[in-house]
C-alpha cells in the first residue's frame, strides 16, 4: 500500500506539471498559477512565508 501510494503521489506530481508548464515554451500557464497563493488541506503551492 505505502509503494501504490508513492507511486501515485509522483505520477500526480509529474501529471501536475505537465499541466502547469507549457512544453513550447517552458513558462508557467496563467490559469494555474493563479491557484499558487491559495491553500487546499492545509497546504499551498507557493514556498513558506510567501
């Protein structure tokens, strides 16, 4: 179970990055980023005391 969980947590991670990254170019999607400053579970996109 801790393995299937990894493993989903990197795939989630890689997926998300895919999205928010645009492969031509390289820079950030406005759309998503636009969800940086805010918290979802406790957590945040953006680093600490930003």
């Amino acid at each position: 179970m801790r393995a299937y969980l990894q493993q989903l947590r990197q795939e989630t991670g890689l997926r998300l990055c895919e999205k928010v990254f645009d492969p031509q170019n390289d820079k950030p999607s406005k759309w998503w980023t636009c969800f940086v400053k805010r918290q979802f579970m406790n957590k945040s996109l953006s680093g600490p005391g930003q």
